[in-house]
C-alpha cells in the first residue's frame, strides 16, 4: 500500500511540477532554430500518437472513438478508406483497441483460449511508440492467460493469478489487438475470440478496493492545422509531461525545456516574442525536410526487411537499428517509422516488404502503367501465420476506394485466385480491370499515385536474416 501510495502522489504531482526550468527567452534565435529542429525529430511520434490517442480515447464526438481509458472496444469489421486516424491501416484482422491508464494502478489484459492455427496478437505501445511487449501466438501461445501491465512508478510483484508481468517506462500505453480472420464466413468465430477479450485493472481483477483515480489530464483539443504550426510544440509539451524522463535523455529534455517544451510553465505561443516563434517554425521546417528528404532519397528504406526490423520495436530494438543504418541517433528511424505507419509491429511479430517503386526505379502510378506481381508455386510468401499485399494512396497512404471495395489480396484467399500453370500466382495491380478471367487477381489501382506493403505474419528465418529478396514489381504499359 505504500508503494501504491506513494505512486498516486508522483501522479498528482506529475501534471503541477516539473523538474527542467524555462528558459526561451534566454537562447539566441539560432539557438532556438537548432533545438526546434530537435524536439520536431524527437517529437513526430508523440505527436502522431497523441492525435490518436485524443480521437480514440479522448473525443467522444470522434468519427474514429472507441472506448475510455481501461475499457476495450472491439471492432469486428475490416479498415476501410472511411478509416483515416493512421496511415497505412491494416486491412487483414478486426482489431481492438484499448487505451490504458496506469497511474493509479496496474491494468490486467485476459486473453481467451484461441484454438491452434489461428493467430492473434496484443501489442502495447507506449506514448514514445516504442512497442514495450507483446501478449499472443509468438509471444505467450494461443492458451487463455491473465497478463498484468505495470506503469513506471509501480513497484508491486507478481499478484496470484496472473501469468506475466509487463513494464512501461510511460503511464499510458495503447493496447492494438490484432485476430486473423480466415475469410468472410469466418468472421462470426472472430467474434467470439473478441469477446473473451477483458481488461479490468488490478483492483477489478483481484476483487479488492480500488486506490484513489488518477486526476483527469487537462488534454488539449486536437487540431490537424495547429499542429503544423507552433501547436505542435504545444502538444509535444503535454506528452512530454506525461513521460517521465528516462536516464539517457535527461540533458535531451533539459534543452527542450530551454525553450519552453516539456518544463516550468505549459507551453504557450502567446508569450514568444516574433523572433522566437520564426526560429520554431523554421527549425520545424528545417527537420521536415530533412525527413522528407530521407524518405525519399534513402534507398535502405525500401528494403523489406529494413521497414520492419529497423523503424518500429522497442526502445532498445531501435537503438540497435540506428547503429547498424549509421543513423546519428535511434529517433530518426522512430520518426521515419511512425510517418510511414505508425503502431507497425516488431519484425520477430511481422515484416512489411514496401514497393514505392518499380523494377525499373520508377514510382508507382496508376494512371501511368499496369503492374504486375509474381509470386511463385507452393508457398507465395514466407510467413508462418499468414501474408498479404495492401494499395495504399500515394499522398495519403490511406486505403483506396473501388468498384470491387477491395483493398488487399491475402493468403485466406488463396481458394479463389487464379493460378498460372506453373502453379505460380501473378497478381495484377492496375485501375482498369484485367479482364474477368483475371479480376479474381485483380488489385485496383487509383488513377495517381500508390504503394504496395506486403505483411508477412511470423516471418521465416530467411526474412529475419536478410537472407530473402521480395519479388520485383513489374510495369507492364
């Protein structure tokens, strides 16, 4: 009880006092557009995690809410282009979804028994976007479990009951439920998993007095366009003071609060003088195109391994990542790997082979060719659980509309593609239809730009150790 007492202090305290005075008035103009370039690498994930985070937990009046804090919202339906919270949105499994608040007490995540051959996994992914663990096929088995999830400042044991114990360095973490569905008739069986899913916190669980709530954080309201200004540096102030400082970024967060992000006083523009809110916004400017020019230039990034294995993990996973890329530092592949899809899983848990070219080096374009993708005989792509190919929108990386609402080809549909004789698959990705004979093939294509992402659920050891090619996307006209 001490300990929990003391934890619900630190969290009361946590949102009045903090620990790096303000000091923006002190730090030259170029100064502060150094150290605004800084916080923006730094910050994209947090930010892009807030806005989620705000319209799925927060906002009631969300078109894309699910449920409050410690409460799972199950969603027994595949994304569609009408869902636009995240990029890059996985079409393969429903999803459910919980927000989780641990700064009262620990949250207990209970799983059902999930018969042999279907996968599911829980990823939690806490307010950096680090994914902190994993519940589910790979990372505990398909047997019903009792999974306690802890907050920093919480030093209990292992309560009776409960199967595993996971650590967060933050105090909110998002639990993303994923559960393969084998096809449309199978969806009512999905359900049903769906359902034994709970989430109680350890007072629920454990039958006892619950501690004292957590006062509620004053979250600011999202806006898309503030954020592209000084209000991102807003937002980034807010989540900041809900993490607590880890040891190896304690003179990284005393240089963002120099200059009002994350100390003293919440961030306001108001109070910056002109020359200081021009350094911000240049500083902001500067890192986007430095990140956009990555993005573009960096040929590594579309290796299919990289996408995975080198932009979303742990803390620690991405850490090594930026040794081996020869990355300045681990933030430049978590900001790389939130743009391009946040919440991607760890790439022992699953790979995304991208295509943003073609064979030829050319960017992919509906309205300027006809492509093609083959896959050959006996076992298309090398995934234990299962595999799939998604088109997103070039600009928006969003699920395209089309006449078929067709956004993926994956493995479940294997019994009803055509083969070539050989035994070999070729899928074919335009706007036009290829023909009836092929539309079971057939990947709609915008009339613009698009990407491809494979998903390769388990990934076999080739994949892992680099030691696979994906197979070339050909322009055909």
């Amino acid at each position: 009880m001490k300990a929990l007492r003391t934890t619900i202090v630190v969290c009361l305290l946590f949102f009045a006092v903090s620990p790096f005075p303000a000091r923006a008035a002190d730090v030259s103009p170029a100064g502060v557009r150094a150290l605004a370039r800084e916080a923006y690498l730094y910050g994209v994930p947090l930010v892009m995690n807030y806005k989620t985070m705000y319209q799925y937990a927060v906002w009631k009046e969300s078109p894309d809410y699910k449920a409050p804090f410690n409460q799972i919202r199950n969603v027994a339906r595949l994304f569609t282009p009408e869902d636009k919270a995240f990029v890059t949105p996985n079409a393969d499994t429903p999803h459910s979804f919980a927000w989780l608040d641990l700064r009262a007490e620990p949250v207990v995540l209970s799983t059902p028994q999930v018969e042999a051959g279907r996968y599911f996994s829980i990823l939690l992914i806490d307010l950096y976007t680090h994914n902190l663990g994993y519940i589910g096929t790979r990372a505990t088995g398909n047997a019903s479990g009792h999974f306690l999830l802890a907050g920093p400042e919480w030093k209990g044991g292992t309560p009776q009951g409960i199967s595993r114990v996971l650590r967060s360095e933050t105090p909110l973490v998002l639990a993303f439920y994923r559960t393969q569905l084998f096809g449309p008739d199978d969806l009512e069986n999905v359900k049903k998993i769906q359902a034994g899913y709970q989430v109680r916190t350890l007072s629920q669980f454990s039958e006892t007095a619950a501690p004292p709530a957590a006062p509620t954080p004053a979250f600011p309201v999202w806006d898309e366009k503030k954020a592209q200004g000084l209000g991102f540096f807003e937002y980034l102030d807010f989540m900041l003071r809900l993490c607590p400082v880890h040891p190896s970024e304690r003179a990284l967060r005393e240089r963002f609060a120099s200059i009002g992000v994350g100390g003293g006083p919440s961030f306001d523009s108001g109070k910056l003088s002109p020359e200081v809110k021009d350094a911000l916004l240049a500083g902001m400017a500067d890192m986007r195109a430095a990140i956009q020019k990555k993005l573009e230039a960096d040929t590594p990034f579309v290796d299919p391994t990289l996408i995975t294995m080198e932009l979303f993990g742990s803390r620690e996973q991405l850490e090594a990542a930026a040794r081996r890329l020869n990355y300045k530092d681990f933030y430049l592949a978590r900001a790389l790997g939130t743009i391009w899809g946040i919440y991607g899983n760890s790439g022992e848990e699953a790979v995304y082979p991208g295509y943003v070219l073609d064979a030829d080096g050319q960017p992919l374009d509906g309205a300027k060719g006809s492509y093609r993708l083959r896959l050959p005989a006996g076992k298309p792509l090398p995934a234990k659980a299962f595999w799939s190919v998604t088109l997103y929108d070039g600009v928006t990386s969003l699920l395209v509309a089309n006449p078929l609402s067709r956004y993926l080809i994956n493995s479940p549909m294997l019994p009803t593609l055509k083969r070539d004789a050989d035994g070999g698959l070729t899928l074919y990705i335009q706007h036009e239809s290829p023909g009836k004979e092929k539309e079971s093939n057939w990947l709609p294509a915008p009339t613009g730009p698009f990407t491809l992402v494979m998903r390769l659920y388990l990934p076999e050891p080739e994949v892992l150790q680099h030691n696979w090619k994906q197979p070339p996307l050909e322009r055909v006209k």
